[in-house]
C-alpha cells in the first residue's frame, strides 16, 4: 500500500499545477496554429510539442527536465544555451538564400537597416521598465524577428531570460502573416500599393560569389560580436554559389538544418515549464517583443516613404515591411497584400532584397549589443 500511494502520489496527475495546465494548453494552441493555419509549422510544431514535454511534471531528482544536470534533455539543450544552433541553423539559411535581388538594387539594403529601428528602440524601453542593460538587449532583439539570433544573443546576454526570449520571437515569426498586414495598410495609401517597381538586373555569377565573402568583411569588421552568425551565414552562401561544392550545400540546407531545427525546437519548448516561465518578467518580455516587431515593421515602411521623396524610380512602400528577418514570411506578405491591391503587381522578389538584408541587419545588430553590453 505504501508504494501504490508513493506511485500516486508521484503521478504528473498529482504533481500538476495550474501553471503546468496553462503552458500545456500554450503548447496545444501552438501545435493547433502549424497544423491548422500552417503558420510556420516547422517551428511551431517541435516548439509546441517541447512545452508539453516541459510542463509535465515529475518528481525532483530524476534527471529528466531541461535543469536537471545529466538529463537528456538537459544535453539536447545544452546546444542552445551555449549558442550552438543558431550559427548551424544560419550555416543551413545562407546555403538556402539567394542574395541576387539585394544585389540588383542596393538600395534596398537601406530598407532592412531601416526596420533594425525596432532592436534598439525597444532596448530603450525595457531599460525604462527597470531591465538591466543586458537583458534589455536581449529582449530588444526579437524585433529583429529573427529567432536562431534571438536566441544566440540572450544566451549570452540573459541566459535566464532565454525561454520567454525565445518562444517570443518564434511566436512573432510565426504570426507575420497576422500582425504585419494591418500596419502596412495602416501606414500607406492605396496609391502608395500600387506602385509598379522595375524588374530586378540579372546579377551575374562572379557577383554572388565575391558578395559573400566581400559581406563577410566588412561585416565582421564593422561589428566582430557578428562573426560567427555572420559567418556562417555567407560561408553557406559561398557553398551555393561556388557551384562546386553542391554536396555540402545540399546537407547544409537540408538534413543538417532540419536536424538543428527539430533539436532547438523542443528544447527551447521543454525550457518553457511552467516555475520557469510564467513570472511578470516573461509578459513584459513578450509585450516589448511584440511592440519591438510592430517599430520594425512600421521602421521599414516609413523609410521607404521618406526614401520615395528623392527617388525618381519609386520603391512599392509595402516593401519596406520586409526589412524584418522573418524569411520568406515577410516577404510573402508584402507579395500578397500587393496583390490583393492590384493582381498585377508582383512585388515578390522586391521585397526579398529588404527581406534578405533584415537577416544580415539583424545579426549585425546582435554582434553589436554583444559588444556593447558584455560583461
């Protein structure tokens, strides 16, 4: 009888907690919005599963959650906490990205600087809230949208605030298609969206092949707290274009990145139990997420009005909302609010060139607090 009742009393029936129930439900409607709304359902559904195997709870000492030292899961998320998946995860980006649209119209480059407005306003604010200047870098950055990035920084800026950091910055990535349109509506005119943008040149072979390594420079030099996401990055890149190296750009791109990505998933979901993330700290870090993706997003658009007062060849200003890394959500959302203006207007590979950049922006906006705020 005793041990049928220490059994029971160790159930994750017992054990549970309202907080548990909340996450576990969080993790549901994640699964729930992959699946049904295919609201980026390779993200969405490892991270969604990761809090439900996180939240059901178990009794101390059996090695088996995220913080417990000798636990697999604790092994898993060791990747993550010490910054491990990011750079592979950018490694598999760059060898799937084509930067030849950027190429062709530099000018739009501007446009992902642009949107980086969301990182450092949204720093401002957390420190106004009382963060320290570390975590609110940390928490500035998921403007960016760009979650391996995200994660890479707070891991060594606010480790402890990595959980709320993360699943807030996927969450966003994940709702583009939700919150961006009504703020591109919001900010412009209906003959502002149906700006006509000139076909993009044909960029030749030798141009993607030097912008990578030439990008790499001068990235690394204006800010060396980007190198490794950086790196590995146009190192991908590199891979695609030389040509010569399919194999590995082929592995990079797909069966590395996937096994990253199901890896960082559920442990970043795991790390959501619920003593760990249900605090005030992880509700103010989402709200600042969410208002740091809203100044990013709005931060694009407004330069690429300003950016129309001088130009002759006018840029499409729905554009300008895909300086936010959120790659190809963003981009496809400028396309499709586009053409619901005008079926006609195809503003697709435009917006890839401020899209693109975001990425590029964003991480050098990482290895820039990095620099700045390292202890």
């Amino acid at each position: 009888m005793d041990m049928l009742l220490k059994f029971l009393d160790g159930t994750g029936f017992s054990l549970m907690s309202w907080g548990n129930g909340i996450m576990i439900v969080i993790g549901i409607v994640f699964i729930t919005l992959a699946i049904v709304k295919d609201y980026e359902p390779l993200l969405l559904v490892p991270i969604g599963f990761g809090i439900l195997l996180g939240n059901i709870p178990f009794t101390a000492g059996m090695a088996i959650g995220v913080y417990e030292p000798g636990s697999v899961l604790s092994y898993i998320y060791y990747g993550v906490s010490q910054g491990i998946f990011p750079p592979l995860i950018f490694l598999g980006i760059g060898a799937m990205t084509d930067f030849s649209t950027m190429l062709s119209n530099p000018k739009l480059v501007l446009l992902g600087a642009a949107a980086q407005v969301g990182i450092f306003l949204t720093l401002l604010g957390a420190l106004f809230l009382g963060f320290t200047p570390q975590e609110a870098g940390a928490i500035g950055i998921i403007g960016g949208a760009d979650g391996p990035t995200a994660i890479f920084l707070s891991a060594k800026l606010a480790p402890h605030l990595l959980g709320p950091i993360a699943i807030a910055a996927y969450s966003y990535m994940a709702l583009v298609p939700v919150i961006q349109p009504p703020i591109m509506k919001l900010l412009t005119t209906r003959e502002e969206r149906l700006i006509h943008m000139k076909p993009p040149r044909q960029v030749s072979r030798r141009e993607r092949i030097i912008f990578p390594i030439a990008g790499f420079m001068i990235c690394a030099l204006i800010a060396p707290g980007s190198m490794v996401l950086i790196g590995m990055l146009f190192f991908g890149n590199l891979l695609k274009e030389s040509l010569v190296t399919d194999r590995l750009a082929n592995t990079a791109r797909n069966a590395m990145i996937d096994i990253v990505t199901i890896l960082l998933g559920v442990s970043v979901g795991a790390s959501t139990s619920a003593d760990h993330f249900l605090t005030p700290q992880s509700l103010l870090v989402f709200g600042l997420g969410a208002l740091s993706f809203c100044i990013a997003t709005a931060g694009g658009i407004l330069f690429a009005k300003f950016m129309n007062l001088f130009l002759k060849d006018k840029i499409n200003p729905l554009v300008g909302a895909a300086g936010v890394s959120a790659v190809p959500d963003s981009a496809r959302v400028v396309h499709t609010v586009g053409q619901k203006e005008d079926p006609t207007n195809y503003l697709l590979m435009h917006a890839m060139a401020p899209n693109v950049a975001g990425v590029i922006g964003s991480a050098i906006g990482a290895g820039v607090l990095w620099t700045v705020l390292v202890r």
